[in-house]
C-alpha cells in the first residue's frame, strides 16, 4: 500500500526509519544499514526527501563515533587532533514540516495493518489464544517485545513468517511465543517479563486467554 502511494520501496523503508525514530539523527551508512539498502539508493532517496522538507541535515566536520577521544598521543608524543572523527552529514526529520504529523501518523498505521496481516498468516498454521503488537508498532523503543504471541505452534513455520514481516516493515522484530500454560503460569507469579509487557503500550489483537478469565 505504502509503496503504491509512495512510488518506491527504498523509500518507504527510509521513511519507516526516520518516522518511527523522530529523534534519531542519522548519516547515510547508518540509514542503509537500517533499511537494507545500498548507499547510492539512499543517499539520493534521502537528498529527495530533504529537498521535499520532511529531513534536514547539517554537515559536521568532527563528529565523534566511537569512544576514542578527540585528542591522543602519537607515537612521538605529539597530539593528533580528531582521531575517532569522521566528516558525515547527518540527516533527521523536520518535525516542522507542515505534513509531518499526518505523513507519521500514516506510517504507524500501516504497521499495524502489517501487524493484522501477520495475524491472518498465524491463524492458518495455528489457533493462537493471544495476540499482542508492542514495540515497533506502537512506537515504543522500550517494549521488551514487538510480538508477544500464546500458541502451539510449529517455531520453524513461525520464524518464517516473521522473516516476511521484517521484509515488509524493513526492520528486525522481536517476537515472544509461549503455549498457553506457560502464559497462565506466568501471570500466576506475576513475572515481570510478562507484567511489563502487559502494562506497556500496546495493541491486543486477539484475546481468548484474558477475556475468559475475567
């Protein structure tokens, strides 16, 4: 859908970069590594989103991307200034960008479109009882899973299926699979892995476990 509206794959990937990272800087390598791309793509994806106004970018002629500090001994005993320093130019977006609210807002929806999907690819291989899309769906880096799914399921078939997901979203998922006793147990004694994830933000899509309890 998205590449549809937008006219390109690589473009969409950098736009799920930046949007679901609105505070993140970034310099090219970086953006191709996240997205899966090649630099040449990127770098002219990104000098066209810029020119449209949703990134900006400044050049920095000493920034630090390692631990090394910016000065060190050579082996005469004399400085060498900027070792560990690099000239890059950074992109981020432009959270002024009069587009951008509605621009974002888009790309979180079609995660969660995406999300729904892979519900309806679940259902043919299992009969899940629980559903729950955190993380990258919802926009939060500190959900301690992206999927948190309660099936007996076939793990190989699973790991596929989530490998068709990451390609479509452009990004790594993390995902928790457990049986349904395990859940329950887990509940019982109030383990925080599963506590947290409960009361993080998120989207329950299927519940056949919590609502019966209740």
């Amino acid at each position: 859908m998205l590449e549809k509206l937008f006219g390109s794959k690589s473009r969409v990937k950098i736009l799920k970069t930046f949007l679901l990272n609105v505070d993140k800087k970034y310099y090219i390598r970086q953006v191709a590594r996240e997205s899966r791309l090649q630099v040449n793509s990127v770098r002219r994806e990104l000098s066209n989103l810029e020119e449209f106004g949703l990134l900006s970018s400044s050049d920095n002629n000493s920034i630090k991307i390692d631990n090394l500090s910016n000065k060190s001994k050579s082996k005469k005993g004399k400085t060498t200034k900027d070792v560990g320093f690099k000239d890059k130019k950074y992109y981020w977006v432009n959270k002024n960008f009069i587009l951008f609210s509605e621009i974002r807002s888009l790309m979180i929806k079609a995660q969660i479109l995406a999300g729904e999907s892979f519900i309806q690819r679940l259902k043919e291989i299992s009969s899940p009882k629980f559903i729950l899309l955190g993380g990258i769906f919802v926009n939060n880096d500190n959900s301690p899973t992206d999927v948190l799914i309660v099936a007996d399921i076939d793990k190989e078939k699973l790991v596929e299926i989530i490998s068709e997901l990451e390609s479509e979203l452009g990004k790594e998922i993390n995902f928790t699979v457990m049986d349904e006793k395990e859940f329950k147990y887990r509940q019982e004694l109030a383990d925080v892995f599963l506590h947290s994830i409960l009361n993080s933000k998120r989207i329950v899509l299927l519940d056949k476990i919590l609502d019966n309890h209740e």
